[in-house]
C-alpha cells in the first residue's frame, strides 16, 4: 500500500491565487499551533548560511506539514541570477545539507514554486522598492495577507542599513497602527561586538522596531537538548529539590570542537572565541540551568527568569584575573592522527595575531539558590573531540562509612548533552558483584535517537517555525543580550590592554592550555573527561 503523505495531496500553483488543495491529513500531521500565511525574505542569500540550514530547514518543515500553507520564501542578495538558477542551487544544497536525504522530487517540485530571488545592493533604494511591489504581486497569487519575517542572514555591519531600509520602504510595520497583518525580523549573532555597540545597535533598532517584532536568534536554543532543561528541571521534582547550592558542588560548561576555524579567518580575527561563543551560546546555557521556576511559559515569564540570571553574574576581580579568566590560542599538532596548522598558520589570519581560539571562565551567581557555587565555562577550537556538555557535578558523601582503606567514591554527576549524541547521563557508585565489595562508577544513559528513534530536527527548523508563530521563548531579548555584554566586555577590555606572550600555547588535540587545569586544581577540582 502507498503510504499516504501531506505531499501526496498538496500541490502549489504560481497561476491565479496559488491556493494549495486541502490536505486530508493536515490535522493529523501538525501540531495544535499552526503559523500564518507569510513570506520570508532572506537577505544574504547566497551565503553558507542559507544552503546549508536555512533552505534545508524550510524543506524538512515542508515535508513535515508544518510550513504555512499560504507561504513563499525570497532570497535578496547582490549577485545577479534568476529564479531559476537560485532554486537549482537551493536543491543542491538541500540534497547535501538536509537531515532527510534523499531529497523527494515530488515534494521538491511543488515546494520549488515558492522560492523565488531578489537581486539588489543591501543600500539601494530602487531594490527595496522592487522588493516591495515583488512581494505585494506574491501576496496576491499565496494569499500570505501581508505577513513578512526578514531573516538578516548577513555581516553584522549590514544589519543597521537593512533595518533602516525596509523601515523607509514601508516593508516593516508599524504595530501600533498595523493590527490585520506583522512583520518580523530575525538578526543572527552577533548582536554588537561589545556592550556599547550592543547598547548602540539596541537602541538604533528600538527606533524601527517593536522588541516583539525582533528575533534575534540563537540556534543552541533550538536544539533538543536545550529545548529539554526547563522540562527535566522543572517537570522532575526528583531534579528540581536538590538543584541548589546544598547539594551541587559545581557545574562545568564545555563547547568544544576539534576542528580549526578553517576559511573563517577574517571573521575569527574579528571576533575570537569569547565572542563567537562565549557571549551568546555559554550565556544562554548558563542562564537556563540556572534559572528560577518561570511563572507560566509564556515567552516572557521565560526570559524574566534568564535576565536575572545574568544579570546576578559577579563582575570579574580585575585584581585577580589571570585566576579567574584564562585565555589560549591553539599550535600546530594532530587531530585524528593528521598534522593540523596552528591558529596563526591558517588562511587570513595574522601571523602574530593575539586572538584567543580557548577560553576558561569560573564564574559566581550572586543569589541564593547558587551563593558560592562555581559555574566554570570553557570553550575551544582543535580539541580532541567535539562535544557540548553541561555537567552538574553534586557534592560527596560525608566520609564515615567508605573512606576506609583505597576505596575512592566518585562525585555524583550529571551530564547533560547539547551535541553529539544528543542525551542525559547519570552518574553513580554502585558495588561491584562479588565478595571484595568494591565500588565502582555507573553511567545511567539516556539518548535521545535511540529511545525516541527519530532523528531531533535541526535548530533553525524549530526557530523559523517559532518565528512564524510569533513566538518568542528560543529568542533572545534585548536585556538578555546587553546583561551577557556587560559582564562580557571588561574581559575584552583587559585582554586588549594587554597582549598575550604565550600564544600559541597549547596543542592541537589536546584539551587546551595548562592555566585552565591550574584554575581547577586550585580549587581541589578537575574538568571532567568527556
């Protein structure tokens, strides 16, 4: 029998008003919230961005049923081509980046007739009036009544331009007037390059915009995994009543990967690590494990909770930093057997650069739930392996009844796994059968793919889609974004005062500089093996 799918029922014409058939199993196939008809534009189309997430994630939102059934997507960028050779591209690179492979041709025809590009200069006037008569004569044949998301998929510097053009194009909506249809705006990271032009481009994009049209996004906050703390902390009454300074004696944070920064070398050279990473992902993890219970789920109760987090983060000890902040750059070495170049040896980078490719932060949350708790951040390219973790590492036992002879109990500890193999784990002691009784670690595991037997969907699925609902909670509010920079920037600050005279000073494949072990150490402590 022919397995009966949304794609079997649904066609798309560019003719009259392009009104899709009825789909018998639309109900069965989405979930109760349901987006409006729009169109989303992307500006920066023709970067790695789009092909390699964002096309792929309309795709598998197409194929899932969870698209708009009235809805196109524009890609506005400045090289010239036609529909035509843009939406070859688009499934191309569908065909090597989506997480479903291969692509289906039955659907790919029909979701094909919803693509379409805009070709202009991200300043000129006649293109943002182009745009907007191109998307008036889409309204009309998709029926999408006038709802836009602007997806800013470009460099940071472009972001102010856009903003400013699309308001003096009329293509972004005044909310206070406009009640029959929105338009909204997601900005990619990252927001600012410090906390003052963070506050700057915050209060430049306040004029153009509501703070619920703006979408700055994130995409660690659409992974499953992240999408699961408030959920395993707050839905567990088991987890939620010893998730505190009484029982946990520290939590480590760690996005490492093993690659290089490979052909980003002048955006590295820009941003190094802290500000590529640290700021948005780390801060944004950091905030979710450590929040208070929200008071409902709505979008803003949600982030309330995030803001206090950050904003109870202590100032750095400028007196003690070096104890408090470490920073690496990665040599030459070898990952997976092969020789790798060092940092300063990679394309367009300075051969004496002193931007730092490793980061290790132990930081305090001033408030009762985490008084004197340390939360230690480390983030870096070139190490051994690939791996987000958030481990939550619990106290000892009191010392009475196993501390006799060799016997060494292991701390409690919960890893909690953004990516790969996305999953949770507990750690515990357990004797071993026999008549010695000793006592040995066991993992408790949990993985995703393998319980629920579905590959998780990507991130920019689940956020473009949350964008198109008008949903904010995986997005980052401003005062999110300006609390991370504030506690971000004095870091900055200090190491642009002073230039580092180690660098490089750890190897490829190893877990980076030894300062970073010597912060642990010093506290009896030691970053856990992954």
């Amino acid at each position: 029998m022919t397995k009966l799918t949304k794609e079997a029922f649904t066609t798309i014409s560019l003719e009259g008003n392009g009104a899709p058939f009825q789909n018998p199993l639309e109900d069965q196939i989405t979930a109760s919230k349901k987006a409006e008809p729009c169109i989303l534009v992307i500006f920066g189309a023709t970067g790695d961005l789009t092909s390699r997430k964002l096309l792929p994630a309309l795709y598998n939102l197409s194929r899932e049923g969870q698209l708009p059934s009235h809805f196109a997507c524009v890609g506005f960028a400045r090289r010239p081509k036609d529909h035509a050779k843009f939406r070859q591209e688009m499934h191309d690179a569908i065909s090597n980046f989506s997480r479903v492979k291969p692509i289906e041709e039955t659907l790919w025809h029909s979701f094909t007739n919803q693509i379409f590009y805009h070709q202009s200069n991200f300043d000129d006037d006649h293109g943002y009036d182009a745009l907007r008569k191109f998307l008036d004569d889409l309204d009309k044949k998709f029926d999408t009544k006038g709802n836009r998301v602007f997806y800013l998929s470009t460099q940071p510097s472009f972001f102010p331009t856009i903003i400013q053009k699309l308001g003096e194009h009329h293509l972004i909506y005044d909310t206070t007037k406009e009640k029959k249809k929105w338009s909204r705006v997601i900005i990619e990271k990252p927001f600012g390059h410090d906390y003052g032009s963070a506050v700057e481009l915050q209060n430049f994009v306040m004029n153009h915009l509501g703070e619920n049209q703006i979408y700055r996004i994130d995409h660690y906050l659409g992974k499953e995994t992240v999408q699961n703390l408030m959920v395993f902390r707050f839905a567990n009454s088991i987890f939620e009543s010893f998730w505190n300074n009484q029982y946990i004696d520290h939590i480590q944070i760690t996005v490492g990967e093993e690659i290089g920064i490979g052909t980003r070398g002048t955006f590295f050279e820009e941003a190094g690590i802290i500000r590529d990473i640290v700021q948005n992902h780390m801060m944004q993890l950091l905030s979710l494990v450590a929040m208070e219970p929200p008071s409902s789920l709505d979008a803003d109760a949600i982030r309330d909770e995030k803001v206090k987090v950050l904003q109870a983060i202590r100032p750095v000890d400028l007196k003690h930093f070096n104890e408090f902040v470490v920073r690496g750059q990665y040599g030459p070495g070898f990952i997976d057997g092969k020789n790798v170049n060092g940092y300063r040896e990679e394309r367009n980078v300075d051969h004496n650069s002193p931007i730092e490719t490793y980061t290790a932060i132990q930081l305090f949350i001033d408030n009762w739930r985490w008084a004197n708790v340390p939360f230690y951040l480390r983030a870096g390219k070139r190490l051994p392996k690939r791996a987000t973790e958030i481990a939550v590492v619990f106290k000892k036992v009191p010392g009475i009844l196993f501390s006799k002879g060799k016997q060494k109990l292991e701390q409690n500890v919960l890893a909690i796994r953004i990516q790969p193999d996305e999953g949770i784990s507990l750690r515990i002691n357990c004797k071993v059968p026999g008549t010695s009784s000793p006592i040995q670690p066991v993992k408790m595991d949990f993985r995703y793919g393998s319980y629920f037997g579905l590959t998780p969907p990507e991130a920019y699925e689940r956020l473009i889609y949350d964008c198109m609902l008008g949903d904010g909670t995986l997005f980052a509010r401003g005062d999110e974004v300006l609390a991370s920079w504030k506690f971000i920037s004095p870091i900055l600050n200090r190491w642009h005062e002073s230039a580092p005279s180690d660098f490089p000073n750890y190897k490829s494949g190893s877990w980076g500089p030894k300062a970073a072990d010597a912060m642990l150490e010093r506290d009896g402590r030691a970053w856990r093996l992954i």
